[in-house]
C-alpha cells in the first residue's frame, strides 16, 4: 500500500539530486486516471552545509551558506504543508503555498556564490528542492483524479442545492415526497459510488481529498435517508393525543430546518452558518424533549424517543470539519476491518481455484459463512472501507451464483413436452455458465484481447437471449428475464475486476 511519506526526512545530500524533476509530469503524460501515477514527495533536510565551511570550520561558515540553511528551513516548514494539502489550484491555501515557495525560490537565486563552486552547487540544490515542492503541489492539484473528485462534489452540491437546500430556503421543504426523497438518496448513493471509485495511484493529497468528498456525500446520504423513513412513519401524532405532542410536533418542524441545514453545511452550500451554531440549535432541542413529561403514555414516549434519536444521529455529522486531517482515517494499509476483508478475499481466491480446478464439491456452506463474516465487518462509518466490502461480497455472490448454476444445469431433466423457447434460454444459460468460468479466472486489464472477447461473448448472449420469442409462455418469461440479469451480473463483474479500483 502507500509508503508513509510523513516518516524520518533525508538529508539534503544524501544521494544525487535529481533537480527537482518527479514522475508527475503532467505535461507530457496522456489524461488518463490509469497512466497518472502520483508519487511522494522526498523531502531532504539540510546537514553538510557545514562541509563547505573548509578548514576554519562552522564557527566561521560563509554567509551565503548560513543564509541557505536559513531558507531551508523555511522550506522544510513549507514542505510538510505541501504534502498535506490536498485542495485546488483555486484554494487560498495552495495559492499561499504557491507564494511561499515562489518567495523562497526568488530569496535563494539572490544569494551571492562569488563563483565559488561549492556555494553554487549547494544554492541549486536547495532550489531544486523548491522547484520540486512546486511541482509536488501543482501536479496533485491538477491531477485528473483530483479533478474528478471536484467534479463529483460540484454534481453532488448541485443536486442537493436543487432537491433540498433551495426549496427549503423558499419554504418548500415539506412538500418533497417520499417518492422523490428515495430518488434523491439514489442519486446522492450514485455519487458516492462513482467518488469511491476514483483512482489515487496511492497519492496521499488524492487519497484525502476523495476521502473528505466521499465522507461529507455519505454524511448527506445518511441524512436523507432518515427523513424518507420519518416521511415513512405514521408521525407525527394528533395535537389530541397528549398535551406534551403539540410541542414535540413543533420540534420536528425545527429538526426538518436543521436536516436541510445539515446538508447545506456538508456540502459547502452554507453561508453563514457553521457546524458550531446547528450544534447549538439541536442540543436545545434535546433539552426541550427531555422536559417533556410523556411518563403516561407509551405512543408520546416512543413518539419522543424516535425525535431524539433523530436529532442524535445529525449530531454525529457536525463533527466532520477537521475530517481527513487524521491520516489513519483514508491511508488504509494497517486499517484491522481491511486485513479482515483482505483475509476473506484470499480465502475466497483460494475457493475460486479450487472450484475451476474441479468443479462443484461443496463449497456453498463457506461461502454463505464468508459473506456473514463480511457482514460483521464494521466499517467505521469510513466509505472506503465500506466499498471494500462491498466488492468483497460481489466477489463471494459471483461464485455462490456460479455454483448454484452449474447444480441448476446438472440437476436439469427436460421433458418432452418443454417448450422450445424454455429449451432456448436454458441453452443460453449454460453459455453464459462458460463465460462465467472464464470471467472468474480472468486477472487481466480492460486493453487485453481476452476482456474484449469476453465481454463481445456475453454481449452476444445477451442477444441471443432478446431474441427469444416466449410465444406466451409464462415460464420462459420469468427464465428469460433471469437469464438476462444474469448475464448483466457477470458483465458488472466483470468491469469490477478490472477498474483497478484502490483502497
């Protein structure tokens, strides 16, 4: 995984300088998220200045290389800056470290060498390093993933700007329906989906910048997700029912504001208001539910406990403004819930030989156990590792699926009397049980020969199955419509394996 590129700093000299030049060369390299391969920065400290001091030793070291050590310094400070910064061009932050390091650059080319080699050789090193640390902060803030992921949230904001916070602002929020609060999460999830797939070629700065995306976009997700169920439930109760109900109705009028300010926060679309405030705002909800006295009546009480935990659950979301900082939280290398999804994705790559080496011999029961292991994998509430295990499950549904398949055609006994068009599809399913053999064996990449004649076969059995006329045949319709979802599945599987996809 990612080496830690905040470890033990080198020494300046330590071993040929390379003028600054990095594989990120964003001029000459095609845009594509594959061939973009962001590295760490190596950043080397000062420590041999002194050895160009001469004979009269440091008490007496030269001007201009005192002078260098000094804006090394500068530069050393500077540089754990640059490699945390994970922004844009655009950002004040990138824009201030631009200027710093221009500043530093301009004060190390003004420092006199009197042609003196020594003092010109250490002047371009340290300078090199500058020019390196531009380069750094440019090439990640330009990189064509970084740039998805503002694409992504920019896709993100304007949805939720459309959907939630502009109506409530106009004072419409109530009159989004649960239907069309489904089909929102829907679309906030599709984001989320396409977010965590982005490649970061292992890029710290990338992989924190998805990581803030990808957190504040499932934050969002969440919360939509609890006013559709609150839209769901039979709430709130008659004004009739108790005399604590007309005041725990007028807080759930506040929560619905709070909900829609939540999401304008955790997506940037706030003005003035900040995480601070709302938190006040919700903790005096909370302590006006709880001077409630609802002892006698069962429904009041459970009314109340629903509110507060709804109020709860938004609070977990404000906490999200220093989100990312934490290294550990989107560098998942010794994450514990990714060895144990790791471990279950060996065990299942050790099954799948065994199964196309042999076939079927039994191996349903630890698959089944496999995907509850996965289940009891606690994400964290960290999306990456949550589209970890979501592929570890497809990978254990796609054998399950095969297996249950190739006991499905050799249990088949047709009849005399079995309609053609059934005989037809089955003929395509145990096409499609071929290509899927070959699909679960295949470690290639989407530009091998073999994937494009994979996914041409599985095209083409797709085809095949169109043209199936059922002839009003109920059960070749339900086999028919099976058959082209399974052949969907294999496809997506397909693509899943070869997206090169990290964590």
């Amino acid at each position: 995984m990612c080496a830690n590129v905040f470890g033990v700093l080198k020494r300046l000299f330590g071993k040929p300088f390379d003028g600054g030049k990095r594989n990120m060369d964003h001029g000459n390299q095609p845009q594509t998220h594959q061939q973009h391969q962001p590295q760490q920065y190596q950043f080397h400290m000062p420590g041999v200045f002194q050895a160009f001091a001469g004979a009269q030793g440091s008490a007496e070291q030269h001007p201009a290389l005192s002078r260098l050590e000094e804006v090394h310094r500068e530069v050393g400070a500077l540089g754990m800056q640059v490699q945390s910064f994970s922004g844009l061009q655009s950002d004040r932050e990138y824009k201030r470290l631009e200027r710093e390091l221009t500043r530093l650059l301009l004060e190390v080319d003004q420092v006199e060498t009197e042609g003196r080699a020594e003092l010109q050789q250490a002047r371009k090193r340290v300078a090199g390093e500058v020019e390196g640390l531009l380069r750094y902060l440019e090439g990640n803030a330009t990189h064509p993933s970084r740039l998805a992921i503002e694409e992504l949230s920019q896709e993100a904001q304007n949805l939720l700007q459309s959907s939630v916070v502009g109506p409530h602002r106009q004072g419409q929020a109530q009159e989004i329906s649960a239907e069309s609060g489904e089909e929102l999460v829907e679309a906030v999830q599709d984001v989320a989906m396409r977010l965590a797939q982005v490649k970061t070629g292992g890029s710290i700065p990338l992989r924190k910048a998805r990581y803030r995306a990808l957190t504040r976009v499932c934050a969002v997700q969440e919360v939509l997700e609890g006013r559709v169920q609150t839209q769901m439930l039979a709430l709130p109760l008659s004004d009739d029912t108790h005399e604590a109900v007309q005041h725990i109705n007028q807080v759930m009028v506040k929560v619905s504001g709070a909900r829609c300010q939540l999401v304008a926060l955790l997506m940037g679309l706030s003005g003035r208001d900040s995480c601070a405030h709302l938190a006040r705002i919700l903790m005096e909800l909370l302590v006006e539910l709880d001077a409630l006295d609802v002892s006698s009546n069962a429904a009041v009480r459970n009314y109340r406990k629903q509110v507060v935990e709804e109020i709860n659950g938004m609070l977990k979301h404000l906490d999200l403004e220093g989100e990312g900082d934490d290294t550990r939280r989107y560098d998942l290398a010794q994450n514990d819930s990714i060895r144990e999804i790791e471990a279950i994705r060996g065990r299942v790559s050790q099954l799948r030989g065994e199964v196309l080496r042999q076939g079927v011999a039994g191996q349903g029961a630890e698959l089944q156990g496999l995907l509850a292991q996965l289940d009891g994998v606690d994400t964290g509430r960290n999306p990456c590792i949550r589209e970890a295990r979501r592929r570890a499950v497809l990978e254990v549904q796609a054998l399950i699926t095969y297996l249950d398949l190739q006991e499905a055609l050799a249990r088949r006994q047709p009849g005399l009397n079995e309609h053609p068009s059934h005989a037809a599809v089955w003929r395509v399913l145990a096409s499609l049980s071929e290509l899927q053999a070959q699909v679960l064996g295949f470690d290639g990449k989407r530009d091998d020969k073999n994937y494009m004649m994979l996914e041409e076969l599985l095209t083409k059995q797709l085809l095949a199955l169109d043209a199936v006329d059922s002839q009003g045949d109920q059960m070749t319709k339900i086999a028919r419509k099976q058959a082209v979802k399974y052949a969907q599945n294999i496809l997506s599987y397909l693509d899943m394996k070869t997206d090169e996809w990290e964590y």
